[in-house]
C-alpha cells in the first residue's frame, strides 16, 4: 500500500522535528516568563461550541466532523478557551493562560498553509486593561526574537476605530461586518478588487474611494492618529488608547516594531476592540502573518449568560517553523555516541548509565556493528563525540573518547568524560 | 448554550495542566538522554494506512472516521511511525526515535480510560538485537522512577513462547491469534470466561484447563523458564533470549522489577517476539497498565515492499497523571507576582523586564486592583513572592520583596531580588 499522508498535513523528520520542538520550547518558556499558566483542552469540541455564532460563518465549511459523532477537531485555541472559561465560573480572575496545540482547517493548501498545524496562544480573561494588550503582544513578540526573528512589524487597528470610519464614509451599520470582511482581504485582493465588493454592498463608488484612501494612506503612527481625530467623529478616545497602547509597548523595547495599520481587519467576528499581526517583511512585500490577536469582549459571553473581557495572541509555531526551521535545523540532540566492541556491552551500558544519570544525552550502540561501523553511524547522525569501549578500555576502566570534527582521541575516566561532555 | 466537552475527552485547567507538562517533559528529557530522537506525525493520517492488516480488525470500529475525507484520526503513534519509516527509505539506521502526541480512540470511557489521551513512545527501527529491547524497556522505567513512580512491575511475556505453548496444548495454528486475543483478557474477565471463550474456539476442556494452569503458574522467573523449556518443546532458545534481556535489564537497575507472564498476550496483531506491560499494583491487583510494548517485527513492512525489524514501548502520559498528577499538582509556575500602585505602571514594567530577562517566571498585575486585592489574586494563584512596586520604591529605586508564607517584606535592589529567587 502507498504510504502516504492526507493532503495537508506533513511529518517532521528527525531534525525537523528537533528545530519545531525547540521552537515550541523558546515560546512557551517566554510565555511561562510572562506569568502565563498552561491549560490543555481536547482536540475534538462538540460541533455546537464550534459553530457558536461569534465564531463566524465564513469558516464552518472549514471546520473537519467527526464521522457519527456531533463532535469536530478545534479550528482554533481561542474558541475552547471561551468554551473553557465558560464552564470553569470559579477560575481566579485575571485568567492568564497560554496553550500550545494543533488546530485543523480543512482549508485549501498553499506554501506556509497547512490543515493541521501548531498554534501557541496566550490570552488575559477578566480584564479590561490596556496593560492586558501590552502583555500579550509583548510576550510572543519577544519570544521571536529570542528565535533570532527581527524583521518583523506589529501591524495594529481598533475595530471601534474601524467602526467608525466606515460609518463616517456611509457604509450602512447593518454592513459593516460584511464591509470589515471585505476590507481584510485588501493585502490579498488589492484595491480595485475590495472596492468592487463594497460596491456591491451597496457603498456608493466615490465614497468607496475616499474610505480606501484614507485607510491606505501612509504616514507616521502619531500622523495617522491625528488625522484621523480629526476627520472622523467620536475616535478621539480610542485613539488616545492606541497612542497609550504603543507607548506601553515602548517599555518592552517594542514602541519601534509598531504600524498603525486602519486597513487591518482581522476577518474573525469576534473581535471589538484593538486588532494585530505580527508580520514578516520579504521585499517590501508583506509575507503571511506569522501571528494575530485581539481583544475579543463578548466571546466568553457565547457560551455563558456572563460575559467577560478578554485580549489575546496566537503565534504559528508551524509558520515560524517554515521560516526559520531550516536555518536553525539540528541534525543531532545527541551529545555522545556510545560504542562498544566484543563483549564490552555491560561496561558501554554503565558508562551510558552514568553519562545519562548526568543529564548528558547518550546514544548507544544496538547493533553488533565493528566499530568503523558504529562510527559511520554517528557521523551519519551529526554527533560530535564517541565513547569507544573496548577490551582496553574495560580492563583500565577508562573510556576512549573521539572527537568526530578533530578526530583525536582520549583515554579518559568517566568523570573527565562527564566533565568534557558537560563543557558543550 | 451548554459549554461541554464531547464524551471521554477532559480538559486540564492550570494546576492539572502544569502536572501534566511536567510529567512530559521529564518523560521526553528521559528519552532524549537516552540517545532518542523526535518525530512528529499528523494527527491525520489516510484510513488506508489507519486500516493496513497488521493493525487488526478488532480496533478498526474504534477509529474517528472525518466526515467526507478518506482519513481518521491516529489510534496509536507506531502505525504513523512505519508508515513514516516506510515512506522515508533513505533514513539512517537504527532509527532510534521518539514521540509525544495525542491519540483517539472511540472506545467506551470509563476510569482512567479516555477517548483522547496522550502518549509518549520510543522505537528502534532496524535492528533485531534484543539491547533495543533493553533500551526501549530501561528508558520509560526511568522515566517513571524519576517520576517518583517506584511501585510498578515489567510484566514481559514473549510471542513465541506464547504460540509454542498454545501448540503444545492443542490449540491449531489456525485459531492462535483468536487464541492470543482472549488469553489477553484473563486479567479483565478471569479464567472461567476466559476458558469458556477458547473452548469456543475448539479447544477441549480438558486442554483448556491445563493451558491455563499452566501459564498461570506462579514462581520465580528462573523456575518459570526452566519449566517451560523442559514441558513444551522448541522453546529453549527464546527462554534463553528471555534470561539474557532480563539479565541486561539488571544493567539498568531494573532486574528486581521483572516478572515472567506467560498469560501476557497483548491484543494487538502485530507483535512478533518480546511483549511487556509497565504495570502498578494496588493491594495485589493489577492496576490498567501505564506502558506497554513489544517487538513488532512485520508492521513496517506492512507499508513497504521492505520489511525492517523494530521493537517499541509506550508510556500513557495521561494515565501517569492520573494517578501521580494530583499529587504532583503545583498551583503556579510563577515564581513572583509584580504588584503595583498609583502611576508606577512603568517602574513595575521595567522591574518585570529585568526579572523574566533573568529567566525567573514573573506574573505582572494588568488590573487597576489596590494592593490588597493583587496580594489576594498572588495568594489565591499560590505565588510565593511578591514585589510591590510604589511610589517609595520607585524614587529610591528598590523592589519591596513580599514573602507570601512568612509574611516577611525586604527593600532590595532589583540584582538582590533577581538573586533572591533563583535561589528557589
């Protein structure tokens, strides 16, 4: 039979699998840094929890069921967070949690999109607070450059903002859902295509030119914010809140990473207040996001007759995978290879014992290879260190250590192993 | 709506989830040490690979089946892994890999038995040697015993044995997988259903009685091997192999931990030599298993015109927490809550900065709450310390430590608190 994956979705060999694990690791030791806590919900939520009408009609085609059962695989971390809360009503306040997980959307496959893929997500419920935004935009932002990821911007919008501007430009309230979703695929369509589709709800065409106009135009944050106070009505405030918002940022050392972005729409329904991605710049041209958030109020409210505040983040740990993977791939997480000759098994295996019981990660010998062999395999592997165990070294009780790049060789005890070891 | 989880699948709020990371990652640091490497395989797979023969028809009505697509969910992580190896020719060999990930099985939930749970596996591709064996038993066990899990036996059993003793009691070649398939329940249904079923089968009474008394028989391992070879004929050569792995296994510290079981059969279809169960005990019963594994020299072969030999063992992460979880079970991970009053939003920032710089896990307030409700929220999340940030502090450039057990507060400069909890 052929053996083969479902279209969509990949394996991660070896080393793959080393560079995404690691990078999983450097985001969720920076969100545990921040004060964030872990929960883990399943992978499979009942289909009415994800069909929830704040979850957006657009993307239920997308969602995978479960054959016989009322039950699909979660499209997000965002929905059984709110599901979670929902039903936990005793949970202390601020909820500060993060989660790391696969997520499945039966979406069609391009370059950097997959139908399962990993996603880590921190979000605050319960507070209301700006500092909430700051928190969880400054967390994932600096746990990429940890990863060494610097070229990256924070494009940010306020749906009220949005709101707002839209009803300044005539799009009727009753349209502004379907005006928010349009608009979000400006980077995707272009303009000409996003205006036909407003024309379509019935926003007039010079109205429709004014509205891109001004939410294309260029210029730096603290201009855009005082263009728009003062072209449209009642965004006084919220644009205070932005100008407050990237000043807390500054305090992360991230004030210079921000764009005011009045295009940004975030096609999500539930979003209704600040709006983010976190992007990557290739060429000027704009790559897919490697990030998102918002503040998301009436979520929670879904699924609960109390509502709460909430704000969040998510970072593709498969997209930053994709981007810098290759570059940060380890052939090896090994730090020494066993070998042995004869019957110098027992010896190799306490040897690997004490080399293990010192956190020192140990790949032995399991086959009964001559030693050009076993040396073939771990240069194979990438491992920088073999411990050869022969009769010699037995009887001397000592280990015979080859440095793979240098090729020279050693006759040690184990504690000057251990100590060689420990030094990389 | 009803904010519920579909049947036999559980959440993990913030403590619970903790635990359960943290028994993670021990168990993968483990396998790491032990020279293993990860791979990650979709939680999709095709139900042509979920449904290849050597995985047994028994569990086929177990598998999620997605609406629409010709794929399921993965019922375990060793089909992925041949399919993996299958479709991957040119890997080095011994593969030697390891994997932590979900898998779902649509049985019927009861105690510590879940729809989707979490696994943690290790395999050796490509070598028959029975120090794969060795490994791949020796590195869960420590796991568990760096779990603090002490109290658990290695039921081990061999294939071979098994179908030569069925032989020689009378049980035709034709029916012995059924017959491997029932003795598997013995534990469960107990002998007398057990005997009743494979007289179903053909076997007479009689036969049945001295099957079962025979590989029920109690005795030191030694006595158990001797016996065997001198009563059933052809098995002297595995029983040696039996003697020298438990031997090896004494290499590991594990010798004391073995028991010979000949009534261990292990349901699945694709065992083809050693077979094992990590199992607990409780008041001289056994408990569900927490691991098992076994050599499985055909499976890959299943995928591929080319077989390769390979032996494996799993641990059930979910099942170790749920019986060490609740003990283990840590409130926090944060090591400080930085609390602030009036305008010192900024200083407190900063001190936070500094402090996760310094990799200490630091909660920062983002509530508008006075002091006494943010030392409430520290003391309800379990947070030891607490650094008070005000104006005092911030004019004389010092933190306020607050010990939340003794109540103790110190002044000290941000390198004193820095040094004062990574003393922790």
């Amino acid at each position: 039979m052929q053996p083969s994956t479902p279209r969509g979705v990949r394996d991660y060999g070896p080393s793959e699998a080393i560079s995404l694990r690691y990078i999983a690791g450097v985001v969720e030791e920076v969100f545990k840094r921040f004060g964030f806590y872990p929960i883990e919900t399943p992978a499979i939520e009942n289909t009415a929890v994800l069909n929830a009408k704040a979850y957006g009609e657009e993307s239920n085609k997308e969602i995978y069921i479960l054959e016989g059962e009322a039950a699909g695989l979660r499209y997000d971390l965002t929905v059984p967070l709110a599901r979670f809360v929902a039903s936990n009503r005793s949970l202390v306040l601020p909820f500060k949690r993060y989660q790391l997980g696969a997520i499945w959307r039966k979406d069609e496959p391009q370059r950097m999109r997959y139908r399962e893929f990993m996603q880590a997500d921190l979000d605050v419920v319960g507070s209301a607070e700006l500092d909430c935004e700051a928190e969880v935009i400054a967390a994932p932002l600096i746990a990429l450059e940890e990863l060494g990821i610097r070229d990256y911007v924070l494009l940010i919008n306020s749906r009220k903002l949005l709101q707002a501007i839209l009803k300044s430009f005539g799009v009727p309230e009753a349209k502004e859902v379907a005006a928010i979703r349009i608009i979000d695929k400006l980077q995707k369509l272009g303009r000409e295509a996003v205006q036909k589709q407003l024309e379509g709800l019935g926003v007039d065409t010079k109205a429709c030119e004014q509205l891109l106009g001004f939410i294309e135009d260029d210029g730096d944050n603290g201009e855009k914010l005082a263009r728009l106070s003062a072209a449209v009505e009642g965004t006084k405030d919220e644009a205070g809140n932005m100008s407050r918002l990237i000043e807390m940022l500054g305090a992360y050392g991230l004030g210079g990473k921000v764009i005011v972005d009045f295009s940004l729409a975030r096609g999500l329904d539930y979003y209704t207040g600040f709006v983010w991605e976190f992007a990557m710049m290739e060429n000027g041209k704009r790559l897919p996001s490697i990030g998102s958030g918002g503040r998301y109020d009436n979520l929670v409210g879904a699924y609960s007759s109390k509502s709460l505040p909430a704000v969040g983040s998510s970072i593709g740990i498969t997209r930053v995978f994709d981007l810098i993977g290759a570059k940060s791939m380890m052939k090896t997480q090994a730090g020494v290879f066993v070998a042995f000759i004869g019957d110098n098994r027992g010896y190799a295996v306490s040897v690997a014992n004490t080399l293990r019981g010192n956190g020192i990660y140990a790949d032995l010998n399991c086959m009964r290879r001559n030693l050009s062999k076993q040396l073939e395999y771990a240069g194979a592997m990438g491992i920088k260190h073999v411990a050869i165990i022969g009769d010699k070294e037995r009887l001397a009780n000592k280990i015979n250590l080859r440095n793979m790049i240098s090729g020279a060789e050693e006759m040690l005890t184990i504690e000057e192993v251990v100590a060689e070891l420990k030094k990389k």
